[in-house]
C-alpha cells in the first residue's frame, strides 16, 4: 500500500510539526520519527487501526501515534492500494474533526 495525505492533513501534519519543533526542545524530531513509524504501520497494516466512522462506501479508521498522541484518520482504497490520510488532530483537543 501507498500513503497518499490530503492537503488539509498536509497543513495539519506541518502545524504539529512546527509546534513540536518549537515547544519540545528536548525530542524535536519525536514527531516526524513516528509519523514515519505510522506511515509504515498504515501501508502494512491499515486495517489494524480503529474503525471510526462510515461515510458511504468509505470506512474511516483512526490510529494514534503512541507517543505524541496525534490521531490519524484515514481511509483505504483497496482496489488503488492507497491509503489516505485524511486528517492529522492533536490527542488533546476536546473534539474530533470534521471529516
């Protein structure tokens, strides 16, 4: 499986990693490290992760990285081996995205 990230999920992914960078000087790569390790997880593994919601024909899943908390929801195209992530979401807001 590929991963393919929207460009909404993008613009999430690049605010995280900007304010990991800046606040957390002790591990500032952390995130981009496991963002990696997801990525490897959801092309081998992608139907492993929690089932969140149905849209139509679109199951979306969530996974969340262990460590900096960010949930990853994303859906798998399984004719086009693509899995797409949809949506990047800090663990600790009170709220889920709107999908």
């Amino acid at each position: 499986m590929k991963v393919f990230i929207t460009k909404r999920a993008q613009n999430q992914l690049d605010r995280i990693e900007a304010w990991w960078h800046k606040k957390r000087d002790k591990a500032p790569t952390r995130f981009e490290d496991e963002l990696e390790d997801a990525k490897r997880f959801l092309c081998s593994t992608p139907n492993l992760a929690k089932l969140h919601a149905a849209r139509g024909k679109r199951v979306i899943r969530c996974t969340v990285m262990p460590k900096t908390k960010v949930k990853l929801y994303f859906w798998v195209d399984e004719s086009a081996g693509v899995v797409n992530i949809l949506s990047a979401w800090g663990g600790k807001r009170g709220r889920e995205p709107k999908l």
